[in-house]
C-alpha cells in the first residue's frame, strides 16, 4: 500500500505531460523495478481491522496491480509510436535511395552515350569538324572583342581631335586680338601651345590605336571566313566519305541480298523440292501399300468363308450321291458351286488392278507437280519481298549519308 502511491503520482504525472516514447520507456522499466524491489525490501503489512474509514481508503487506492498494467499500456503504446516511427524512417530512406539511385543510373547513361558518341565521332573523322567548329566560335568571339576595340579607339580618337580642334580655335581667336593681350592672354597662350603639343601627341597615339584596332578587326575578319572555309571543306570532305561509304554499303546489301536469292533459288528450293517429292511419294506408298494389305486381308476373309460354304454344302450333299450309283463323269462343269474354286489365293485377281496403280501414280504425279509450283510461287514471292526491301534499305541509307 505504500508503493502503491508515488506508483499512482508518477502515472498521473506521465498521462499529465504526454512525454515521449523514450521517455515513457524510462519511467515504466524504473516504476517496474521499484515495484519489484519493493516487496523484498518490506515486509508486507498486516491487514487492518475492518472499519469504515480503512473501506472508504481502500476504495479510493488502486491496487497493485492495476499500476503494473497501465505500466505495461504504456510500454506498449511507447514501442509501438516507435515502431511507426522507425517504418516511417525506412520507408523515407527507401524511397529516397530509388531515386538516388535512378538519378545516378541516368547519368552514367549519360555519360557512356557521351563516351559512345565521342568513339563514333572519332572513327568517321567527325572530331576534327568539332575541333574546327569550336575553332570558329573562338575566332567570332575575338573577333567582336576586336571591334569593340576599334570602336573604343575610334571614340577616343575623336575626342582628341575634338580637343586639339578647340585648343587650336582658342589659339586662333586670341591671335586675331593679339594687338589687345594681357597677362592673362599671353599666360593662357602659352599654355594653349604646351596643351597642342600634348594634344597632337595625344592624337597621334589614338589614331595609331584606331589603326592597330581596325588591323585587328581585319585580320580578325580574315582569319575568321578562313577557318569557316576550312571547317566547310572538312565538312564537304567527310559528307563525301559517309556518302560514299553509305553508297558502297546499300551496294553491299543490295548484293548480299542478291546473292542470297540466287542461293536459296538454285541450292536451297531444289533440296526443299526433293524433300517435299520424297515425304508426297513416302506417304503415298505408305498409304498404297496400307489400302492393299487391307484388301488382300478383306479377300482372304472372303475366300475363308466362301471354302467354309463349300465344305458344308458337300457335306450335305454327299449321303444321298453314296446310294445311287456314281454318275458318269461330265464333259462339262455341271457343280452349282464349283464357280468358287476360281476365288484360289494363289491366282492372279488377288494382286493389285492394274488401272488403280495406274490411277494412283497419276494422282501422286500431279499432287507432287501441285506442291511444287505452289512453292515456287512462294519462292519467287518472298524472292522479290526480298529484293524490295533491299533496295529501299539501301535507298534509304543513300538518303540518310546525304
């Protein structure tokens, strides 16, 4: 009873303040050690006397036990607001690797395309273009850097001519009063010589600048349309090199497939031919000699029953010719019956007509002759198919190399 109570103020404190998980967990497992020393330490109370004021106590004290199961509540919601806690974070953290990892699958794409393209480029010759397109760039660069400085030369020798012009004005109006000076006009003439004397210096070296200027805009110019006409050239040589190659290579389709025609025309249809013939005249003669075993074993049946006939009406016939004398011998067959003896196995009706044979060869000549010219309609057909797409391969590529 009395653990029972910092138990109960401890829990009111936790469900008062709402802390979290971790924290939770560090009072539940340090309650739950209190609990549990606490009975080995002290001694067990003696149960007090039955009155009301111990039953209006006991009533309003939770019980032990009811402690360790809110202890537990919380332990468990504290696990569990960690558990969500922790899938969130890996399913963040997955989620952000995909698409790491994507973003990263994307570049080295990138990267071995670029590789890829730069092999090509410099199997079929297309890196020097390169070289001397970047070449032109450079040079158009250079070249408007070279007139912006000519056209800043070209200011600044205008504006010391536009000085020496008025230095030179000044000199003439103070000349034309020359009879008039004072100290003042003559300080000031000589001041206008020493400034002409720096002006024209100063003119002479802005139009030397404005002539470097237009001399550098001019070779500029010039070396710019030369590395244009060699980058046209290199152009026009390698679009003469691809055209060829694609020229020699819609020839070189265009002839494997020829080739192939010619092949599959005479070696490959003659054998398919003499494959198809050989199954036709294997069946066939499976089937003839089927439809003979069959009638000769129809036949056989037959003349069994028909001697099994013959024996029973002699046998009925026999008494009656004991007690009369014996005939005379006939001239000529006068037996009812003795037509059946032709039906022998040993004569020559069991054997094969003639005109079915006949019939039957005829029949296998013209199915053969049948397959045959329907399979070279397919021959000739896939042929030309073949042929046709050929030649539009190798048109399109003649376009494509131009």
């Amino acid at each position: 009873m009395f653990a029972a109570g910092p138990a109960r103020g401890c829990l009111a404190c936790i469900y008062a303040s709402r802390p979290t998980p971790r924290t939770l967990l560090q009072l539940a497992s340090s309650q739950q050690r209190g609990l549990s020393s606490s009975p080995s330490s002290t001694p067990p109370p003696s149960p007090p006397p039955p009155s009301s004021s111990s039953s209006t106590f006991s009533t309003k004290a939770p019980p032990r036990g009811i402690t360790t199961e809110r202890l537990v509540q919380a332990r468990t919601q504290a696990q569990a607001q960690l558990n969500a806690l922790l899938a969130t974070l890996n399913s963040t953290a997955k989620k952000h690797g995909r698409s790491w990892a994507a973003a990263l699958a994307a570049l080295e794409l990138e990267r071995k395309l670029r590789e890829v393209g730069g092999k090509i480029n410099q199997a079929t010759g297309y890196e020097d273009i390169e070289r001397l397109r970047l070449g032109v760039a450079d040079r158009e660069k250079a070249l408007l850097a070279a007139r912006e400085q000519a056209a800043l030369s070209k200011k600044a020798y205008h504006a010391a001519v536009a000085v020496r012009a008025d230095s030179q004005k000044e000199v003439n109006d103070l000349l034309q009063r020359k009879s008039s000076w004072q100290s003042a006009d003559v300080l000031r003439f000589t001041e206008l010589i020493q400034q002409d004397h720096e002006n024209e210096r100063a003119e002479a070296q802005a139009k030397t600048g404005m002539d470097e200027g237009e001399e550098k805009v001019e070779k500029g110019f010039s070396d710019l349309m030369q590395s244009i006409l060699e980058r046209y050239h290199e152009e026009q040589v390698w679009s003469d090199k691809i055209r060829s190659l694609s020229t020699y290579g819609s020839l070189a389709i265009t002839s494997l497939n020829v080739l192939l025609f010619i092949i599959t025309i005479l070696l490959v249809e003659p054998w398919k031919r003499k494959r198809l013939v050989e199954g036709v005249e294997a069946r066939l003669r499976s089937s003839t000699s089927e439809g003979q075993e069959a009638t000769l074993a129809s036949l056989v049946s037959l003349q069994s029953l028909l001697t099994d006939a013959q024996a029973k009406l002699d046998s009925l016939v026999a008494p009656p010719a004991a007690a009369s004398p014996p005939p005379p011998p006939p001239t000529e067959p006068s037996a009812p019956f003795q037509g059946a003896e032709i039906l022998d196995t040993s004569s020559s009706d069991l054997s094969v007509d003639p005109e079915t044979e006949a019939m039957a060869i005829l029949a296998h000549d013209a199915e053969v002759e049948r397959l045959a010219k329907q399979r070279e309609k397919e021959l000739w057909t896939v042929g030309g198919i073949g042929m046709m797409a050929g030649i539009s391969c190798s048109l399109v590529i003649a376009m494509l190399g131009r």
